[in-house]
C-alpha cells in the first residue's frame, strides 16, 4: 500500500472555496481503480491550512489517479487558490 500526504496552505481568504471544491473531487476519487481511502482535513488551529491523505494499492494507481479529468479539473478549478506549493511526502505502510 502507498499513502501519500499533501499538506497544503491555501491562499488568504480561500479555504472555503477549497474546500467545496475537494467535496466535488473526494467521491469520484474513491471510485478510481486502485484508491483505498482519500480524505481531507483542516488545522484546528490554522483554518487556511490542510492536509490530504490518501492511500493507493500501489504506485500504478497514483500514477491514475493523477491523470484522471476529474483531478485535473480540480488542478483548473483551484488555481491560484494556495499560498505555496504542495509539501507533499510518500509512505509505506507497516503496521
């Protein structure tokens, strides 16, 4: 299993815009080959920052993932939103 997570800092003012967007994007997520969870989350402390989890059954399923129209659409529909780029890390999972 892969999961990846992206941290993200959306840009003053754009959360909430993010946010109905990533509403639109996590259901067709979830009915991609090979995705077994997505999820969306927001700082408690920081409502502008987020962080996305997601988990793959392997690297050929993110590589689909990030080639589907609907993740490009949400790449079109959210540009210009953050305030910086995408810290984004890989894991395996262990346990």
């Amino acid at each position: 299993m892969i999961v990846l997570t992206a941290v993200l800092k959306a840009a003053e003012g754009k959360s909430d815009a993010i946010i109905a967007e990533f509403s639109k994007l996590v259901p067709l997520v979830l009915k991609d080959p090979g995705t077994l969870g997505y999820m969306v989350c927001q700082a408690v402390d920081d409502p502008s920052k987020l962080i996305v989890i997601e988990q793959y059954e392997s690297r050929e399923a993110l590589t689909y993932h990030g080639g589907t129209p609907h993740f490009k659409a949400f790449g079109q529909a959210t540009r210009g939103m953050f305030a910086d780029r995408a810290q984004i890390s890989m894991w395996n999972k262990v346990a």
